[in-house]
C-alpha cells in the first residue's frame, strides 16, 4: 500500500505526513526534501462542516511521512504472479 519516505528524500503531493493524532496530505512543491522539523504546506480535513483546508501548515513535527504506492493512489489491484 505504501512506503516510509526516509528523511532527506523528496516529499510529493499526495504523501501523507502523520502528526500525534493526526494526519494531513502535503500538497507543496515536490523540490522539497522531507525532515521532521519542516512545516509543510498541508491538505487536512478540519471537520465534516468546515471541508478541506489547503495550503496550511502544522504546528507539530511530524513523526512519519508515508508515501501510497500507485497501484494504491490510482485504485487498481495489483497481480501477484
């Protein structure tokens, strides 16, 4: 379903950064290098009422950044074979 994205290598639209307690998509330029102790520009759901906020960032750091495999982000199964 997914991988760690490891310190130091590029974050891409769509990879989920995991917060204590919460969960965001990082939406900002895929020049950017991952690390614990960037603020990113984030899409996150605020609540069923609010939507979707975008180009926010997180106060926290953020303990993992996971990044879908594209057999995952595009829906389709894979084949063992």
């Amino acid at each position: 379903m997914g991988t760690l994205v490891e310190e130091g290598d590029p974050i891409l639209p769509a990879d989920i950064l995991v917060y204590a307690g919460h969960i965001a998509f990082a939406i900002g330029s895929p020049s950017q290098s991952y690390s614990k102790l960037t603020k990113y520009a984030l899409a996150q759901a605020e609540s069923a009422v609010y939507g979707v906020n975008y180009s926010r960032t997180h106060s926290q750091q953020s303990q993992k950044c996971i990044r879908l495999s594209a057999s995952t982000l595009l829906n389709k199964k894979m084949t063992v074979p």
